[in-house]
C-alpha cells in the first residue's frame, strides 16, 4: 500500500559503468483489441484465512504488442457484495508498493472499506504482473530467498541503517548497482513488462472479464499512479475512482525541473512527509502524556528534545538491544517506517501502531540512559519494521520493486549525483532513508510500454484523499495530485498515518461512499477528522 519503503539495510544502493546498455524501450500501445478477455471462474480460496472470499485467475499478454507472445497468470480475489440485489458492480483495488500483492491485503485491509461500499461492490485485487504472491512468473533476482539474504548481508556489511556521510552513501550506491546487475541479468527479459502502464492494460482486461462498462477503481499509495495511469490511458473506460495517499503523477513520471536529479521518492515529498510526521507525532506523544505516550515528556518542545538528545546519544555511543547494535540512524529508520498506521495492523509486523512505536523509543531512550539494560529495551527490535507478509512463494522483495521504479521512473544517474541528492534531502527534511529507497544505477531494464502524461485527460470527477500527517505520500502530494487531474476533488483528513483506508475516519468513508454510490462529491475545502487519537488504546 503503502510505499513499501524497506530502510537501506534491507533496499541499498548501487553504480555501475556507462558500458551497460539500456534495453530500449518500445512506444506504448494501448490494450489491443485482439487480446482475448480472460474467463473468471471465482471460487472459495483454498486459505481457512480467507473465508468469505473467493478467488480466481486471469491470463494475460506479457506483452501486449506481441499479445500471443507469452503470458502472466494474475491471481485474483475478491469479497462478494453483501447486498447482491442492489450491487452496482466491482471495485477495484490496488494497495501499492508498488509490489504489493491484494490476495495477501484485501483480507486484512476489508475493514477499511466503507459498510455502504463493501455492501453494494463486488471489492477485487489482484496480484500484478511479476510481482509475487499466486502471480506467475514472478521477478526474482536469485534461485532463493536465503540466496539474496546471503548476497546482500556480504553487500551490505558495515553500513549504518542510513548511509549519512558521502562515503557511507557512495559505498551504498556501489552495491546496489552489484544488486541490480545481478536482477537484470538473471529477469532482462521479463523486467521490461512489469510496467505501470502494463498493469493498467491488465486491469482494463479485468474490468471487462468483470462484466463491468466502467470501471470502478479504489488506489492507496502507489495504487493511485496505478490510477492516475489508467484514468489517462483509458479516460473513455471510467465511472469512479478514490486515490487515497496520493502519488503526484508528474513527480514519479519524472517530467518535472526535480528529474533526474533528485530519486523518485524525494521529487514526491516523502522524506519532508516523514520529517513531518515525526514532529506531529512527538507532540501528540507529549499531549498523551506518558499513560498514553511512553515516551512522552512533559511538554511537545520536552518531548521534541528528548528524542533529539536520544538520537544525539546514540550516535556517540550504540547500544545493544536484542543482540544488535542500534545508533541514531537505526533509530530514525525504525521510527520513519514504523508509523504508518496508528493502530497495529494483525500480521504485519512493519504496522505496529504508534503506542508500540512509543514504547520502542523508550526502551532504548533507557538503554541509553542506563549503565545495563531493562528487560523491556532486550525486547525491541527495530527489524520488525521491515518486516513482509509471508508470500507463498519466494519473491525477491527488493527485485520486484525495483522493477517498476527503476523501469520507469528515472533517477538520479551515478554515484555522485546520489551524494549530492541525499545531502539536498537531509539538508530539508533530516537524516532520512528516502533517498537511498531508489537507487537505480544499474538497472539497465527501461519499461517497454511506460505512460508518462498527459495527466489531464477528460474523465469523470475523481475524489482524492489525503491525511496531514502522511509519512509516505505526504499531504502536498495528494493535494498536487488532485489539481494535476482533469477533474480532481481533494479531500482532507487532519490525522496521521499512510492513507485514510488503514486509519479510519468515518466523516472520510461517508464521504467515499457517497461518492462510488451515486456520484455525490465531497463540497470544497471539506475537513474530516480521525476516528482515534494517535495514542489511543
């Protein structure tokens, strides 16, 4: 969903020589006529986890100009309305990532949906193109998970959780090329296909497999480029569509002033979106109050000192928690990548809700504070951030991802224009591990078939939401997505976390509803407030 930003000791960097050619890229094609439209046979998901939901497959082109030239197999799955004599259709929904698989999310993210929706809309995801879960083939960057494990803890050895100094970051961009040139050369053939674009000729094909003349699209996060890119390939195809956690479509397009010179993620906003984010939540902490907020100090200005004086610490003297050693830049990856939801979210272990987020910085606030550590402090684990739903399959997590951003969205081309771009963001936004997310030197894939604007096509209204507080995809990208529409309508939400879809607002889902039912917008400058305080129980 959610911009699945793994910090850098999980997603590093990399550079490589002039030498290795880029595989050229063809000119878009729109979905051909001649594609057959894929028959869904939807049956109970084998999963017990899954109950209530059905499920099915799709084939489709792996490429579309050469339709009958090989294919993808997409899974699908989808909750049936709950009032089948009054269902308007299906609705879509992407979660993001990109690489994020619906077949794993859909049945942990239904609740998000609004009661009026999930009632009236068949709701279907699916997992996209190469990108793991029931989906085949599947981009993988070796023969087997404890393959890349081993490859990128030898990459990787002795660099922070954020490279911060020139040295740290040049050393990272180096690897990472190492990494890429070990994807390309084992999936050059499949990474070329993996595109935004061809994931919205996939969803056009399953829009008709549905039955439905228009389509109905929920996006979150990278879900709504997905959108964006559909709106605009297929504006004739179109009946509705919430982007929520809004991508700027120019900014990963990258036709901006900012491309290449600044990676993907720092042209979006993310990093001043985490920075952001940070503040608001250290002052929320302190108007908890420590029975809310462990870590809380007395007043937002305490508070904000206190983690600066922790960081402050640990970046003269590490200490080890759970066997591991944890400076200040393992802290501010935990804290950045960890507050995407305000409450847990059940099996994700990267969603672990603000109030655990607050306990994880104490724990070490005492670790650091303290000549032996507290049994609390032995407990926490900065990893679990970092953590994935278990796929079935292995899925080189970091490949798949990479193969979109890398494919089509350009980023900054050698080693010291990656120095350079990380010292800008650091400079605006603090030490963070956005601009070391997108380190493409290397990939030496471009998407064959990218769609990069116009962004302004004709289409119906579209409803875009957005939370103040984003650590993702910050509120000023929802906003300069919104105007960037044909026909965008922005609606706020003054709250925390990564869409409004995983931290509720009933005001926002009524909204919603309202909206995908009958086509009733939102009026403008409309506010809506959260269900639940950040550090509420």
């Amino acid at each position: 969903m959610f911009a699945s930003r793994s910090v850098s000791r999980v997603i590093p960097a990399a550079v490589l020589a002039a030498s290795v050619g880029v595989i050229a890229a063809a000119r878009p094609a729109a979905a051909s006529e001649t594609v057959p439209v894929p028959v869904l046979n939807w049956q109970p998901c084998a999963d017990q986890q899954d109950a209530g939901f059905q499920c099915a497959t799709a084939r489709v082109p792996i490429d579309y100009s050469v339709p009958d030239g090989g294919s993808f197999t997409l899974a699908l799955i989808r909750q049936p309305a709950q009032d089948q004599a009054n269902r308007i259709g299906t609705l879509f929904w992407n979660p993001g990532g990109p690489s994020d698989v619906g077949t794993q999310y859909l049945p942990v993210a239904i609740d998000g949906f609004p009661a009026q929706v999930r009632s009236r809309f068949d709701i279907v995801s699916w997992d996209p193109r190469g990108m793991g879960g029931d989906t085949r083939p599947v981009v993988q960057c070796f023969d087997s998970e404890q393959d890349e494990t081993t490859f990128t803890e030898q990459l990787y050895s002795g660099l922070p959780a954020i490279p911060v100094s020139p040295a740290d970051v040049a050393k990272l961009s180096n690897d990472r090329a190492t990494l890429n040139q070990a994807c390309v050369s084992r999936e050059g053939s499949l990474l070329a296909h993996v595109s935004t674009a061809d994931n919205a000729r996939d969803l056009d094909l399953l829009r008709q497999a549905a039955g439905d003349a228009k389509i109905s699209y929920y996006g979150t996060s990278y879900g709504t480029f997905l959108g964006a890119t559909y709106l605009n390939m297929f504006p004739g195809n179109v009946r509705a569509a919430v982007l929520d956690g809004a991508v700027y479509p120019t900014a990963w397009a990258g036709t901006g002033k900012d491309s290449p010179a600044l990676s993907t993620f720092v042209r979006i906003g993310s990093d001043s979106g985490a920075s952001e984010t940070v503040t608001a939540f250290l002052a929320a902490c302190a108007e908890a109050g420590v029975s809310g907020c462990a870590f809380a100090a007395p007043t937002a200005e305490a508070t904000q000192q206190k983690y600066a004086s922790l960081l402050e610490s640990l970046k003269a003297h590490p200490v080890t928690v759970d066997g591991g050693e944890i400076d200040d830049t393992a802290v501010i990856s935990y804290f950045q990548s960890s507050i995407f939801t305000i409450h847990p979210v059940p099996g994700f272990g990267r969603f672990p809700g603000y109030v655990e987020v607050a306990h994880f910085l104490q724990d070490v606030w005492l670790a650091a504070n303290s000549a032996s550590q507290s049994p609390a402090a032995a407990q926490a684990a900065p990893a679990a951030a970092a953590a994935s739903p278990q796929a079935t399959a292995y899925t080189t997590s970091y490949g798949r991802q990479a193969a979109v951003i890398c494919g089509e969205s350009p980023n900054p081309p050698t080693v010291a224009a990656n120095v350079k771009q990380a010292l800008v963001s650091d400079l605006r936004a603090g030490v963070n591990s956005w601009p070391l997310v997108a380190i493409c030197l290397g990939w030496a894939v471009e998407a064959a078939d990218a769609y990069r604007g116009p962004w302004n096509k004709p289409t119906p209204p579209v409803l875009v939401v957005g939370n103040t507080f984003d650590p993702a995809t910050p509120y000023s990208s929802s906003r300069r997505a919104a105007a960037e529409l044909f026909d965008g309508h922005f609606l706020t939400v003054d709250g925390f976390g990564h869409t409004e879809l995983l931290n509720p607002s009933r005001c926002a889902q009524d909204a919603i509803a309202a909206y995908l039912i009958d086509g009733t917008l939102p009026p403008d400058g409309a506010r809506c407030a959260q269900d639940y305080a950040p550090f509420s129980q």
